[in-house]
C-alpha cells in the first residue's frame, strides 16, 4: 500500500508517490463503467445494450421502482446484457 504523502515533499519527489497511489483507484475495474437509467423490463427475458464497447465485468442494480427478481439469464458479452425479470418494472443499472 501506498505510504501518505507528506505536504512538505517537494514536487520531485511527490511527483512519484502520488501517482502510486492514484494508479490503483483510477485503474479499479468498478470505476470503468456507466450508468444506464429507466430500462422498462418486461416478464421474462430482456435485452440491454451497455454500450461498453468491451466485455463487461459485472453490473448492478442502483434504482428499481418495484418488486420484482432480476437476475443475468445469458453470458456476458461485448455488447447487450440479457436480464431475466419476474415481474414488469423499471430499473437503472451501474455496468462496469
């Protein structure tokens, strides 16, 4: 882990020690992603393009305005994420 940088360091020698404390939070696949909001899902299966341009790692759900199970129903891949709802509701979704 990365030491605390002191206000007194100089920029030479700061320079260095914050970006290795920088890298690892901007590199934080979480951090790599968008947010896509009021997807209307219906009963069964339904399609969502992510708009990644990349094999997505994972998603969540950040707002769902009812009951209902929602859960990935197909592999992830480079463009869309299929999600399989049990009941109508609308949802937003953090991708990364």
């Amino acid at each position: 882990m990365a030491q605390p940088l002191s206000p007194k360091l100089d920029w030479e020698k700061a320079n260095p020690l914050w970006a290795s404390a920088l890298n690892p939070v901007v590199a934080n696949p979480l951090l790599q992603g968008t947010i896509i909001q009021n997807i209307s899902l219906i009963v069964g299966n339904n399609i969502v393009a992510h708009k990644l341009n990349r094999l997505q790692i994972g998603w969540f759900i950040i707002d769902q305005q009812g009951s209902a199970a929602v859960y990935r129903s197909q592999p992830f891949n480079n463009t869309t994420l299929v999600l399989n709802s049990s009941a109508a509701v609308t949802i937003s979704l953090w991708m990364f």
